[in-house]
C-alpha cells in the first residue's frame, strides 16, 4: 500500500520536526539536487583518514567506555 502526501503537507510536516534545511530551498520547496548521502561520505571519509590516530592516542578511554567503537567506525568506513 502505498500513501501519497502532498509537498505542502510534507513540507509543513517536516519543517516542524527537523532542523536540516539543506534538503530545501530559501522559498521552503524541496531542493531537488539534495543528496542526503553527501554527508554520509564525509564522514566515513573523516574516520578513515583519522580514526587510527585517534586510536592509538586513546585506546585505554576508547575500550573502557566503547569496546565496540573499532567494530562500529569499521561498518562506517566500509
């Protein structure tokens, strides 16, 4: 079953409840050339070029407080 919902609708709805405006235009319509993955991208980009530094510096806090924070920035990364 698929719902259908206007732009209007949506956007009153999700201008409400969201402080991401990069997925709009200054006139409140949808931005088309929005790509919510550009994000996504940088930041696995960022913990790929500093997550073993980081690592290294501070693996005692690291394991004591995240055990799993190697296996979680891995699935990021990849």
């Amino acid at each position: 079953m698929c719902i259908s919902v206007n732009e209007k609708n949506f956007l009153d709805f999700y201008n409400d409840r969201t402080f991401n405006a990069n997925c709009f235009n200054a006139d409140g319509s949808l931005n088309k050339n929005y790509n919510s993955h550009k994000s996504t991208g940088l930041i696995a980009t960022i913990f790929d070029e500093h997550w073993d530094d980081v690592y290294t510096k501070n693996r005692e806090l690291i394991d004591k407080y995240r055990p799993n924070a190697p296996i979680e920035i891995k699935k990021i990364i990849d």
